[in-house]
C-alpha cells in the first residue's frame, strides 16, 4: 500500500488551505509526527500529521495488522489572539503519538490527557474526542485498509473531564450546546455542570 501521509496531507489541504507553519516531533519508539498550522480569520487549527501512517491496533492482539485497523489524525480549533496557543504543538504530538507508544486506540467520545496543560496558562489538560465527517472529510483508501478519520478535539477542564467519566461524553457535549459554551475559546471557563 502506498504512503498514507502524502494523501492525508492534501486532503488538509484541500479542507483548510495552505499551513502557515509547521513543527515535527518524535518520540523514541514512535514514528515522527508533525503538527501543522492553519490559519482562517481569527480560528487557528491546528491538524497532526502521521498518526495516521499505521493503524491503531488492539493492545490486547498478540499481533498488529499492518494494514487494516482504524486510522486518524487530530484537529484542534481554537480563537487566535487570546493566548500562546502555538505551544500546543508538543502536547498534539504527545496524543497522537499515543497509539504507538501506549497501544492505545483513539476514537470519538475517548478522554485524552496530557498531564499538563495544553498552552501556557490553559485551563485545560484533556481533550474530548469528538466525531469527524464534519470540518475534514475522512479519506477512504485501498481496501482492506479502513479510512482515515479527522478527529477534533474539544479542549476539558478538569471538572468537564470528571464529569465525562460519569455521565458521558454525549452528556458532556449536550450540556456544552445547551449552555452555548464557545469550545473555540482558549481561556473559557467550565461549563456549569449542576
């Protein structure tokens, strides 16, 4: 099978225009993974590259399937000007290097954490997988190989993220909609969750 990357880059590109800016990361054991930079008005995206290079296979399978398993890059959407966002780079490359270095499969409605927070000042640590097919069309290729899915990435407080472990994520995303929560915005504050 041909080279993933080549093709998951285009259809970036073909979705969000051309990156502005672009870092590579890697990570001993782990495939190198780049974090690309889009800018559109005051939304900077920010789009991994090469999680997608290999599916994500079951830890518990006594052997990865080279080519059949899911695929996915992550998005993250967030208002430019209101704080140092660009230092999320590293910790993108953190998550999406996770299916190789933890054996973890990453899939709409996961939690994801870092440890730290997400920027410099960030009220967030984790991140809420959410659903793609929305921002980034997936990108189908060859059978048997499953497609490419964009993920985005919802940024949790702390209290959103206990929360999502007890009601849920839909709950989670429910709540953000009915209090019309700005999920853009870098410095928000958590949702009332009573």
């Amino acid at each position: 099978m041909a080279d993933v990357l080549p093709l998951v880059e285009a259809r970036l590109r073909t979705a969000l225009g051309e990156p502005d800016a672009r870092a590579a990361v890697t990570f001993l054991g782990a495939d190198r993974i780049e974090v690309l930079r889009f800018t559109d008005g005051d939304i900077v995206r920010y789009a991994t590259l090469g999680m997608s290079a290999q599916p994500m296979a079951d830890p518990a399978a006594v052997l990865a399937d080279p080519v059949k398993g899911p695929r996915a890059e992550l998005v993250l959407s967030v208002r430019r000007g209101v704080a140092d966002t660009d230092k999320a780079l590293r910790p993108l490359a953190v998550l999406a290097a996770s299916p190789q270095v933890e054996g973890v499969i990453v899939a709409p409605g996961a939690s994801l954490d870092v440890g730290d927070p997400l920027w410099p000042g960030a009220p967030f640590t984790s991140v809420l997988v959410a659903e793609s097919g929305g921002l980034v069309e997936d990108l189908e290729l060859d059978a048997p190989a499953d497609p490419v899915r964009f993920l985005p990435l919802l940024p949790m407080t702390a209290n959103e993220a206990a929360w999502k472990r007890v009601h849920g994520a839909q709950a989670l995303q429910e709540r953000w909609l009915t209090r019309g929560t700005d999920l853009r915005d870098p410095a928000r504050k958590s949702v009332s969750l009573d």
